[in-house]
C-alpha cells in the first residue's frame, strides 16, 4: 500500500513536469528532479514561472488525492515540498560511454540542480511548501505571490562564503487574503530593519505578525532570533544574516 502511494504520487509529480514543459530528469529521494529552458530554450522568466506553476500544482493534485482515498489516507495529509533554483547548467545526453542506448539519459548538472535540492531541504526548518532562491522569485514576482522569509550565508562550490537572500513562494498573484498580506508587508518591513541592525523595531514588527498569523513558522524562528540578540549583552549585531552549512 505504501509503494502504491509513493508511485501514484510520483506519476502526479511526473505528470505535471510534463504538463507545464519541463523535463524529468530523475527521481530522487522521494520525489523528482526536473528543469526548463532545455534542450528547447525558454525565456529565464518562462522557465521559472512554468517551475514555480508547476510546483503549485502538484501540491494541489497531491491535496486532491489524499482527499480521494480512505479516510484514514485522507487523514495523513501528504506534505510537498519543493526548491526552485535558476541559473545556467550543463545539459546533456550522459551516457557513462556505454554503447547500448538504454543506459543513454539527457540529464543535467551544475549548480543550479544542488542549489534546488538545498533550497527544498530548507522548507523543513521553516515549515513552508516551496523555497526559491533569489533569481527565481525575482523571475516569478509579476505573476506569483512570494515573500522573502530570511538571509541566509554558505559556501559556494569554490568554498567562497556568500549571502544569499531565500524566498518563500506562497500563490498566485492576488489569491491571498487581506490579513496575510498585511502580515507580508509587515514582515518585509521587519525583515529590512533586521537587515539594517534595529533589531528593536525588527522583533515588535515581528511580534505584531505574530498576532496575526500565529502559526507562521518564519515570523517564529526571525522573532525568536531578535530576542535572543537583545537578550546577548555586550554584543555588537553587525549581520542580518544566518548561518547554514548546506
């Protein structure tokens, strides 16, 4: 029954990759890999938009499934999660220099692919559906509901630390309700003063979304970092930013 579950939510998975132009490009964990923009080009905002769309949609089909099962099925409520990352990549056919064409696979490699499979790994700390990275919400942001929820520092594949800016993709364009995006405004204006070293004014604006919106895990884990730095004396906060090994 377990197996039955996993492929059924798979052949959702796959089946929207292919609806919205993408391309598998393997199954990974418990769940798929997949790009745009090859072997046929795409403009960079089609390709992120048609990901972004993509990823919404199979959490809604995943939603209606679970619906369609038992009641008991129904009640496990499937999580999905997703990471969105753009940048360029090396596409190609790989082969592993095998003469036999069954062990031919047009895959990609690069970067952007780990940067995705981090990215996804993140929603599990702020409790959120999809996480892009900051080129892929900008590329979405005309169309598509996204927020940033918090700055974050890694290492980059040279071992370069860099800071990187994560975004929450949250609907479509004007499918939230007013509370929330009044919550939104408000945590990017907390956000900005946390960036800027008031971390006063950051932890009463987060406070206040808080109130709001009592179970928004980002407002949560950014309060709770504003408090603790106010609680640090004889500290100097020169950084908005988090680390994270990934």
């Amino acid at each position: 029954r377990v197996f039955q579950i996993f492929n059924d939510c798979l052949g959702i998975m796959i089946n929207e990759v292919f609806e919205h132009r993408g391309i598998v490009d393997r199954i990974a964990s418990y769940g798929v890999i997949a790009f745009w923009g090859a072997p046929l080009q795409q403009p960079g905002s089609e390709q992120a938009k048609q990901a972004a769309e993509c990823a919404l949609a199979i959490k809604d089909k995943i939603s209606n499934y679970c619906e369609t099962q038992s009641e008991k099925m129904a009640s496990l409520a499937l999580k999905t999660s997703c990471g969105i990352s753009t940048g360029e990549a090396f596409c190609g056919t790989i082969d592993a220099g095998s003469r036999d064409t069954q062990f031919a696979q047009y895959s990609v490699i690069g970067e952007p692919v780990e940067g995705a499979i981090a990215l996804e790994a993140l929603n599990k700390i702020y409790d959120t559906s999809f996480i892009l990275g900051s080129t892929a919400a900008h590329l979405v942001d005309d169309a598509l509901e996204t927020r940033q929820i918090d700055s974050i520092t890694s290492n980059d594949s040279k071992g370069k630390v860099e800071k990187r800016a994560v975004f929450e993709l949250m609907t479509t364009k004007g499918s939230l309700p007013a509370a929330m995006e009044e919550a939104i405004a408000i945590y990017r204006s907390a956000q900005l003063s946390f960036e800027e070293g008031d971390i006063k004014e950051a932890e009463q604006l987060f406070a206040t979304i808080l109130k709001m919106v009592p179970s928004d895990q980002p407002t949560s884990i950014m309060l709770k970092r504003c408090r603790e730095l106010l609680n640090t004396q004889g500290e100097t906060v020169s950084s908005g930013t988090r680390r994270l090994d990934i």
